[in-house]
C-alpha cells in the first residue's frame, strides 16, 4: 500500500468516526420521506412512479386531481407494498380534498430538505442557522428551463435582487476559519447560465456570449462592489463549450480580469473534464489572477447516456461510477497542483474523495484553510460537522426557490439518494463497511469488466462504439457541441458556396442529356442567388428514360439482391464522405437550418442501409410451413419500371428512400426531383453513379410535374408510382394511375404519400417546460414545411393562460434569418409561389379568429415568413382544416379531453400528432383514441428516425405504407409462392431448408 493510499484511509476512518456520532437523517426509518426512500431502494417500479409522481404534483391544484394521479400511479402496483399503497389510494379517494392537501404537504415536506428556502427571505434563516454551524454557503436560484427571453430576463433581475438581499443582510459576517477570508468571500451566488438565454445552441456558442454577456455584467458588476463571489455552474454537455468559452471571455475583459472572486464547475464524470481543466489553468496563467474551480461528480449523468445513446454519439460521460471517481481524483491533484492559481472547491459526498483531497493537500504542503469542501443542502449533515469539526473550510450549496415548482431538483436529489451507486445509499443506509468505501477506485476499476480504466475521447461525437455487422443502426447526427464539427460546416458552405451556379445535366441510360429548357434553382434566402441551372426534361426525354428503364430492367431484376444491397451500402458510404457539402447544399438550395439539413442527410443514409439490411431479410425464398412432403417458399419478384416523384422538404432523404426502395428491389427508376431541390437531386443521381449503378437501372429526370410528369403517370410502361407531396397532385395520381392504358401490362403500384393538418394536446398536467420547446420546434422548425408540422395546438382549457403566455413569449425569442448562420431557427420558405400563398392564408386566419403573436423583425429580402399564431380559433375554419405548409400555428382551447380528441381527429388527415401529459390514464387513452399514423408522447411530433419510428399516414395523408418500416420494401414487390410435392413412391425427405436460392425473373 502507497502512503497516500494510507494516509487516505487514515483520514477516512476519522471522518467515519466523527460521522457515527451523527446519525444521517435522511436514511433514517421514521418519517414520509424515510419510508418513500425505504421503499424506492428496494423496488425500481415504485420508485420511477414515485418520481414521476412527485414531478407532476406541481402542476394539480384540485385535491382530486392530485388523488386521481396517485391512484393511476400507484394503484396497480405489484409488489409486497400493494395492501399499504392500495389503503392509501382508497382512504384519499373517499377524502380527496383533504388527502390531496396532505399529499402536497408531505411532497413538500421532501422538497424542504433540499431547498435552504422559498424566497431570499425565508433563505437567511437557514444561512444564519448554518454560519453558527460554522458553514458558508453558496445561494443558487431554482428553475432551469427557460422557453423564451421574458423568462431569462426574470431570472437575471432575480440574480440581482438576491445578491442585493444577500449583501445587506451578510454586512459584518466574518470568516468562519478567520484565515484566508480574502479568497472566500462570505457571500457567494451561483449562477445557472442556461437558465440566462432561451436560445442557446451548441453550434454557435459565438451567439450565446453576445447574448449571455450583458446580462451577467450587471451582475458582476454589483458582485464586485458588494465584494460577492459568483461561479458559473454547468450543466448539460450541449451548453458545456458555450459555458467555459464564456467565462473566459468575460473574466479577460479589462474590468473583470484582474477580479479573483469567480469560479466555474468542472464535472469529473466527463471524459474530456481534464482538457477542459488544463485549459481553463493555461487561461488562468495568461491572465494573471487567481480563480475558483467547483469540481463535482455530475448531477445529469443519467440524461447525458441516454441523449447519446438516442442519438448515436459517443457517451460523454464516464459509464462506471469507479472511472468517475478516479477522474476526480486526477483533477483534484491537478487543481492542488496548481494552487499558485486556481483556488479548489471540492464538492462530494464521497468520503473517500474527500479524504483524498485532504491527504494530497497535506502531502503538498497546502494549508487547509485554502481551499474548500462543499456539499448540497439538506445532504450528508454527518460529513459535513465532521470536516468543521477537522477544521476545514465547508459550504453548502443552498438551493433557493418555490417548493413544488422546484421538483426537477428534487428528482435529481432523490436519484442521487437511491441510486445504486450512491455513496450516501452504501454508508447510511446499506451499511457497506469503511474499508471497502475507501477503496482507491483503480483497484475498482481494475477488478471490473473491463480491467482497465479507458478515457478515450470522440474528437467529434461520432460513437467510438462498432456495432456487430449484421446489425442495422442509424447513422448519428452531428454533434454540433463539438468545434471540429462547426468548422466543417463552416468549410463546407464557404466550398459550396464557390460551386454555386453550375449546369447540370439529365441522366438517362448512363449518359448526359442537355436540352434548351432549364430550371433555375434558387436560394430562398437570397432569390437573386441562382444555386444552379438543371436541364429541364420533357415529353421526348421522358420517353427516353422510360425505354432505358425498361431496357435495363432484365438484368437488374436478375441481379442478386446482396449484389443490389452492395450498391445502397456503398452510396450511404459516399454520403457519408460528403455529408457537410450536401448539407451545405441544403442550407443554400432549400433554406434548411444547420441541423435540419443534416438531419436530412443522415436520414438519406439510413434508408440506404436499412433497405439493404431489410432485403437481405427478404430476398432469399422462404418456407412458409414445414409439411411433411410438401415444400412451399414465399419470395418476391420486383413490378417493373418505378416513377419515383419526390417533394423538395426532404430533398435528399425522401428522394433517395424511395428511390432506393425500389433499387434494391430488382427495379429500374426514373427519378423526378422537384423542380425547387433539382441541384440535390443531381448530387444523388451523382452519387450512384460513383456508387457503380449500371447504365439504366436509375435515370436522372427533373422537369415540370404538370407536363412530363404527368405524361409519365399517365404511360403504360411505368409500373410502380412512389409519389410524396401536396394531397393535391397525389389524389390525381392516385386517379390516374387506377386507369388501365392501351397496352398495359400491369396494374400500377401507386405508394403515395401526402399531407397533415398535424394537432398537438397539450394536457391539463402537462410539463410546460417540455411541451412548450417541443410544440415551438414542431410548428416552427424548418418554418412548418415539413409534412409532419404541428399546425393546431389544442390546450385544455385549465392549462391554458399559463400555457398560452409561455407559448407566446417563445415564439418571440426564435431566431430568425439566414440559416447559414449556425444558430437559426427558422429561415425562408421555399420561394415565391409558398410565399404568397401562406400570405394569403394568413389574411384568411386573421378574418377567421384572433392574430395573437407575429414576428415583425424579419429579413426584408428572401421569402420569409414572420412566425404566425391564430388564437379563437374554430375547429372548422380553413386555418385549422386545410394544410398551410408554413410557420402559421392555429391554437384551440378545449373544454376537456374528450372534446380535445374530437378536435384533434376533426380533419380529412391522419399522419402525425402530438400529445402532452403527465396522466398515465390520459396517455393510455391518447395512444388507442388519436387517429394518426404517428403519434408522438410528450416529444415533438417531427423529426421520424429510419427503423425507429416508420413513417406515414392514412385518409387523405396517404395510403397506409411507413417509409423506413420493416414492410416498405413489400409496397415495392409482386410476392409469390412456389409450391413442390416433394414425396416419391411414399418417401420424402425428414427436414426441408428454412431459405433456398433466388428464382430469378424469367428473361
């Protein structure tokens, strides 16, 4: 054993000592909160509906609603609690007023144990309490989401108000140590900074330091004449960047860098927490003056794994408790190291972490009263008075704000508390023994699975994860968090940019067709900017395709299907290579903001891998039964030539998945790209062909709908029709094609899909903080033109002036403009034709109900639409029937569910919807009551993933098929059955073969 490993131990055990003499309440059997504790260590399902349960209490106001939702969480509840939670779920029904108010008071009661007070007043009476306990403090204000401006502008005035109060009240307090007061200003304010600016965005932190900025100098400023510490605390990963380059630029400005007494948070269980340390200490040195560094644990574990995992990225954070603890170990030694600059605050629970710093202070000769332990209020009382009672210098971390509206605190106190991994859990209440939370994580770290600690790093995001080869997995987006991705964007555009303006050709049979007619695509940001010029194809052109199509469609129907996956695989390859300039691509062509363009690209490369992946589920002939003497094998032939019609809001994604839809079914396709995103579709049309696509098999076709189009619908050699666009032209496709032409050897396969009149219910419990971001980016993203756009919100009549207010504010915070600019929101629509015709809806909705909020502050030049809300808005109206397709939102107040269900089924449409609630009863019914192809729970209603979320509607949204579904591939495909006697003379084989080879199509 080390002598730092002993003098850790050492240390340890006489902290363990002075805590035994404290009993720790929180883990104690008597009391609510002892016995909901009790209860959620022991069971996972009580304890996700306790926390559920207590996250939705904030927002019931009747003692029945309050009973209502106890009894839908806990009444059904399986476990050896069921006769207690039973009684208690029948006993507050008979009395639901009273047992609703004792409900409240008892979740309140929990939230009293980790919030040090209601207001500033009520807050220094606990200050007061612990400064005789010989503790300082730290004073943070509750309430982390912010959906607009309003409410971060109410939380800096509320910054200023507290500091004022925490300085006139704190005049005359001294030191508790009486040393070293000159680095530890007794009032010390924490300040949350994404609780500053509602827009923050990963990809342009350049955005939120103009933004966050002016509204912290204030702050700071009345900071330093009240001498007042502030630190910057950190949250989530997304703001982390944002956060640090923020705090450097704000403390090297000429009247903050000389000021000592700021601090930051660095979270240990982050793998790239050391880079951003020793960065943070190479400013600090530049710089001149000393600063504070908060190191912790981390409080968002849990959100930061399952953000990655749902996105693909690799995990940010550290998955094994031990490789966190370790790291703090790592990052304590390199604070107490550079001690010339930086002053320590370490905050943990964790004795063994404590202990540690402790021991390398000492063996650094660093005096004790230099730096300090902090711990949360309400937590770890024991530890605390022991390391006052060691003489250290101790600060609590005083959460102030309203009880029930400070829950998302509370939950994260109560994970901390019941997690498995919790060293409060493992001392008070399991009992683990002293020598084995003493343990140096390594030997933990080297004892577990992997028997090494790992700090790889993704320079990117990318997942460093290899999934197993026949398994399918989506494509990540790109993390725009990371710098390295932004400057790739950056490039990208600037290279695009240089390549705007080109020509390009049809393609047909392989070769490149020029005509006289072009289509001029162009920027909807800048109409003036020509992004390219496409040969526009007509009659003769199209009936040259339709010949190479049919000329091909022999060999490529009798093309292995592994050799048809091969091509998809390598084009999503290519794609892959090329992602930042087709999305810079989109940006100029289509005006899709940096993320949504490519969310577009990223989609395009999943359907290529999924419909390869889902061939080689289908292309071998399979056994239907296994019949003793009879062999049957199901398999599928392709239908013939396929007339892909694509729109332009996905101009990448939706073109190729149905295009690729049809390839890699043995047809040949005619691709027609809409005239508004011809460049793109040339830029796939491009990437097959380096993909190695055989002359024919895919031809290259933009022109107009209404003439060549619609002679291609009309033709006997088209086979197959996969159309997605206005409700409009898919009903006269849809006609069209159940005509049966001269000539005419198949009945056309028409796979159509179209429109939405998409409603979001906003429930009566519902989480305001998530419905509100989440309804604004499915209204407003991509300004509404996506086919999955929330056009009616319909709010429950008790939610909805709270809800209504925030709606509104939000909407006046979105940023609008160029989306080359990294952290746009909404840009133009797509030219002038949807410009004036979303015009001239607006003026409809003005005369058919109330204009609540439009923008006024959009760019003059290019097709922008200022960001539009209707209120009093009839369920009959044209707004609220007929589909707009643009940043227009109508919003409904309904009585009750029931007449928001009936509203929300109202129209012609049946392709998506949204539905909010905290009810479990409410979201059961909303599951099996909205008829919709996809429907969305408490998540916005857009942004389908490939595999994840099959995507398409029915009535007049579509036919009923689900693009990136398991069953896409059959729209595309004639099945059939071969059928063998396989007995000779009374004898036949035992077993028969699951697969067989292919039957070819016939030559």
């Amino acid at each position: 054993m080390g002598a730092l490993q002993a003098e850790i131990e050492r240390r340890g055990e006489r902290i363990f000592d002075l805590v035994d003499r404290h009993p720790e309440p929180l883990f104690s059997k008597a009391g609510f909160y002892q016995r909901m504790m009790a209860l959620s260590m022991r069971d996972e399902h009580f304890k996700v509906q306790l926390f559920r349960f207590v996250d939705v209490l904030a927002s019931l106001h009747r003692g029945t609603d309050i009973v209502q939702h106890l009894d839908q969480y806990f009444a059904d509840m399986r476990n050896g609690y069921t006769p207690l939670i039973r009684t208690g779920v029948l006993l507050a029904k008979l009395t639901p007023w009273i047992s609703g108010q004792a409900l409240r008071w008892n979740v309140s009661g929990m939230a009293r144990q980790f919030i040090a007070g209601r207001n500033p007043e009520d807050v220094m009476k606990t200050l007061r309490k612990r400064r005789a306990q010989g503790i300082g403090f730290t004073v943070d204000l509750l309430g982390e989401a912010v959906v607009s401006e309003q409410e971060a502008n109410e939380y800096a005035t509320r910054c200023l108000e507290l500091l004022e109060h925490l300085g006139r009240e704190t005049r005359g307090w001294t030191d508790p140590l009486g040393k070293n007061a000159e680095l530890f200003p007794v009032v010390n304010l924490s300040v949350k900074i994404s609780a500053l600016y509602s827009q923050m965005n990963p990809a342009d932190p350049a955005d939120a330091i103009v933004h966050l900025a002016p509204k912290l100098r204030p702050i700071l400023r009345r900071a330093q004449e009240l001498g007042a510490f502030v630190n910057f605390d950190m949250e989530s990963y997304a703001h982390k960047n944002a956060t640090l380059e923020l705090f450097r630029a704000l403390f090297t400005e000429t009247e903050f860098r000389n000021w000592p007494h700021v601090g930051i948070v660095i979270q240990a269980y982050l793998r790239d927490a050391e880079d951003d340390l020793r960065d943070l200490l190479d400013w600090g040195r530049r710089r001149g003056t000393r600063f504070a560094v908060r190191l912790v644990k981390g409080a968002y574990w849990d959100f930061e794994k399952i953000k990655s995992r749902q996105n693909g990225w690799a995990c940010p954070v550290f998955l094994q408790k031990p490789e966190s603890d370790l790291n703090f170990e790592l990052l304590t030694r390199i604070m107490l190291e550079n001690e010339s600059i930086v002053t320590s605050a370490f905050g943990s629970h964790n004795v063994r972490s404590i202990a540690h710093a402790q021991a390398l202070a000492d063996q650094l000769g660093i005096d004790r009263g230099r730096f300090e332990f902090q711990l949360l209020y309400g937590m770890a009382g024991p530890v605390k008075r022991a390391l006052v009672e060691m003489g250290y210098r101790v600060r609590e971390y005083s959460p102030v704000g309203e009880l029930l509206p400070g829950m998302a605190y509370l939950v994260r106190r109560l994970l901390e508390n019941t997690s498995n991994e919790g060293f409060l859990r493992a001392k008070f209440s399991e009992n683990v023994s002293e020598s084995e939370l003493l343990r140096d994580p390594a030997d933990l770290i080297a004892e577990g699975p992997n028997g090494a600690r790992h700090v790889e790093v993704s320079g990117d995001g990318a997942s460093l994860d290899t999934p197993p080869g026949d398994t399918y997995e989506n494509a990540p987006l790109v993390n725009f968090v990371y710098q390295q991705n932004q400057d790739r964007m950056r490039q990208a555009l600037e290279h695009v940019r240089t390549q705007l303006g080109q020509k390009y050709p049809l393609i047909i049979n392989g070769e490149k067709v020029w005509t006289d007619k072009t289509i001029a695509s162009i920027n909807p940001s800048f109409p003036d900017d020509v992004v390219g010029h496409v040969a526009e194809a007509g009659i003769p052109e199209a009936e040259r395709a339709v010949k190479a199509a049919r000329d091909a469609f022999e060999k490529w129907s009798r093309t292995s299907f592994e050799t048809r996956c091969r091509l998809l695989e390598r084009a999503a390859d290519i794609m892959h290579r090329r992602r930042y300039e087709l999305s810079a691509l989109e940006v100029f062509e289509v005006g899709k903001a940096w993320a949504e363009a490519d969310g577009d690209i990223r989609e395009a490369m999943d359907f290529c891998r999924f419909y390869a992946h889902q061939m080689r589920l289908i292309g071998r002939p399979r056994l239907t039964q296994h019949v003793l003497g009879e062999e049957s094998y199901q398999h599928y032939w392709p239908r013939g030539v396929a007339m892909i019609i694509a729109p332009w809001n996905f101009p990448m994604a939706i073109l190729c998945g149905m295009t690729t839809a049809a390839l890699v079914t043995g047809n040949t396709v005619i691709m027609k790209p809409a005239e508004q995103s011809a460049v793109i579709g040339a830029m796939l049309m491009e990437i097959f062909e380096e993909a190695g696509v055989p002359p024919g098999v895919l031809n290259y076709l933009p022109g107009k709908g209404s003439v060549m189009g619609a002679h291609l619908v009309d033709h006997k050699d088209i086979d197959l029709i996969a159309f997605t666009g206005s409700r409009e032209v898919g009903l006269r496709i849809w006609e069209s094609a159940g005509k049966t032409r001269e000539g005419q050897r198949e009945l056309k396969r028409v796979i159509c899909e179209m429109g939405g009149k998409n409603a979001v219910i906003i429930d009566a419990d519902a989480d305001l903080d998530e419905a509100i971001v989440d309804t604004i980016y499915s209204a407003f993203g991509y300004q509404g033109q996506k086919c999955s756009a929330c056009s009616r919100l319909i709010i429950l009549k008790e939610i909805y002036p709270r809800a209504m207010e925030r709606l509104l504010n939000a909407a006046a915070s979105l940023r609008v403009g160029n989306p080359e600019e990294p952290g746009i929101t909404v840009g133009p629509v797509i030219d002038g034709t949807a410009y004036k015709r979303i015009l001239e809806y607006i003026d409809i909705g003005k005369n058919e109900s109330r204009l609540a909020f439009q923008r006024a502050d959009v760019p003059q030049k290019g097709f922008f639409i200022p960001p539009t809300i209707f209120t009093n808005v009839s369920p009959k109206t044209r707004i609220a029937c007929e589909e707009i397709f643009g940043p227009v939102l109508s919003v409904i107040r309904a009585r009750d569910l029931d007449e928001a269900l009936e509203i929300a089924n109202g129209t012609e449409f049946a392709l998506t919807a949204g539905f909010f609630s905290r009810s479990p009863a409410n979201i059961e019914r909303a599951k099996a009551e909205i008829v919709a192809g996809n429907v969305y729970i408490n998540r916005s209603c857009t942004g389908a993933v490939v595999g994840r979320h099959p995507f398409g509607g029915f009535k007049m949204s579509g036919g009923g098929t689900k693009a990136g579904g398991a069953d896409y591939l059959l729209q595309f495909v004639v099945p059939r059955v071969v059928t063998e006697n396989i007995t000779r003379h009374g004898f036949a084989p035992e077993t028969t073969p699951q697969y067989r080879d292919e039957f070819l199509p016939p030559r």
